[in-house]
C-alpha cells in the first residue's frame, strides 16, 4: 500500500518530492547514470502524482545527486572519520551511495520534512536526524568540533536571502576550523523569475517556492572571497555534463560560451 504525503507537505519541504523522481527514474532507466535503489523504493511507496506537479522526469537532480557524492567521497578518502552535515536533507539517499563505515552523518531538515524522512529512512548512532532549520545554529552543537567537517548544502541556499546565507557561513568559519561546504547556485535571472508576481509556474499544477537568493557564476569568487578570510579557497565546481539528448548539446553550449556560462546554475566548494 503507498504512503500518502502530500497532506503534510509544503512549500520548500515539498520540494524533496520534486527532486526524488529525478533522481528514482534515472536509476530505473538501464542507460542511467545513477545507481539508487533506495531512491527508487522510496518513489514507489509514496502516493503522489510527480508528473502532474513536476513534469516528466529528467536527469538534472541525479547529476547533482553524483557531483556531490564526488565531493563527499573525496572528502571521506581523506578524512574516514569525518562528519558529513547535510542541511535540508530532504529524501536524498546519498548515505546509501557512499561507502563509509567510520563517518559521521547528520542530516539537518525541517521538522515536517525529518517526520516524512523517518518512515523511510531511519536514523541510527551514526546517523543522526537533527529537526531544526539550516539556519538555526542549533545545528552547530551535535557536530564533533575535533574533526574535520563536510557541510552539503543540495537544492537549499537558493530558498534564503543572501544576508542568511553570508551570516550562516561566516558563522560557520567563525565556529569550525576544518571545513568544507558544498552547495549549489541559481543564476539571477531564474531567482528574480521565482519572485516575481506569477512566480515560476513549473507545470499548470505546480508553482515553485520563491527563491530570494540568486547568483551569476561571473560573481561566486568576487562574492565569497568578500565575504570569507583571504585563507579560504573558493572553487566553481560547475555541474558534470547531461547524459543523452537534446539536453546534453544545449548544457554543453551554455556551459562553454563565456556569456552564456554565466547565467547557469552551478556547484560550489569553499574549504578552510
């Protein structure tokens, strides 16, 4: 019998049922680039019209669900009895992908998001579930200030003012002394898109929460560097290239043409 959720989901939480079939279709698929199986359980237990609100699935959450279990891995060869910090976790199952067996996790969500996390994926001693908002700095105190730390932040940081995002981040160096913080951007024009008065209309069922926070890739480096001690290294990781079809030749146009590369989404890595 599937779940029903959708009752209890809304606005930014309801989001993790956006990202969820992308990356569960994607698995399904025999040329898929993501291996995911408890994704793909998940998506068939829960009673929900995905299309209808969300449109066809597509690779695009999958092919940052891989980019970030890259960084989290090579983090992890590094540092084996690292704590991993994911914020607005959500349904993401990256602990299913990556092999760790001396790190800590702490997944870091909403408390209506955490409740629907937890009847599927349950917490244990080394995985933690933490009910608080990323930028509650609540957060702060159940991560081991002896080792060195990774802070995920998926499809997050665009649903909060930069004045958040610049404070959480100083505090963060301001509190852990090795760290790093991998998280994605959205370019200006789409963030002014989400908040203007229709906001964006992703299907005729589904409008997105807005999203305040919206940087062109030209500025990443200007800004964090402004923002951060001169001692922090600042690096546009980019997202890795669509896998088929008419997607993969536009990602790789707008993605190489100086002028356009600019107004994309990208992923970015700040270390301590």
């Amino acid at each position: 019998m599937k779940m029903e959720v959708k009752a209890t989901l809304k606005d930014v939480p309801e989001t993790m049922l956006w990202t969820l079939p992308n990356r569960a279709v994607e698995a399904m698929r025999c040329d898929g680039v993501i291996d995911d199986e408890k994704a793909v359980t998940i998506y068939k237990s829960i009673d929900y019209d995905y299309q209808n609100s969300f449109g066809k699935a597509e690779p695009s959450h999958a092919i940052r669900s891989l980019d970030f279990d890259r960084e989290i891995n090579s983090f992890l060869k590094k540092f084996p009895e690292g704590t991993i910090v994911n914020l607005g976790e959500g349904l993401e199952t990256q602990r299913f992908r990556v092999n760790d067996p001396k790190a800590l996790w702490l997944c870091v969500d909403l408390p209506e998001a955490i409740e629907i996390r937890e009847r599927f994926i349950k917490p244990d001693q080394r995985h933690l579930h933490i009910p608080v908002s990323a930028i509650d700095r609540k957060w702060f105190d159940f991560v081991p200030k002896d080792k060195p730390i990774f802070i995920s932040a998926q499809g997050l940081f665009m649903y909060f003012t930069e004045e958040d995002i610049k404070s959480l981040i100083q505090d963060i160096n301001a509190t852990f002394e090795h760290w790093s913080l991998v998280f994605d951007t959205i370019p200006e024009w789409l963030s002014k898109k989400t908040t203007s008065e229709n906001g964006w209309a992703k299907t005729k069922s589904y409008t997105t929460p807005k999203m305040p926070w919206g940087i062109n890739r030209n500025k990443i480096k200007a800004t964090f560097s402004n923002w951060l001690p001169k001692s922090v290294t600042i690096t546009d990781l980019g997202y890795s290239a669509f896998p088929r079809g008419i997607t993969k030749w536009l990602f790789l146009l707008f993605s190489t043409a100086p002028v356009l590369k600019n107004l994309t989404p990208s992923i970015v890595k700040i270390e301590s």
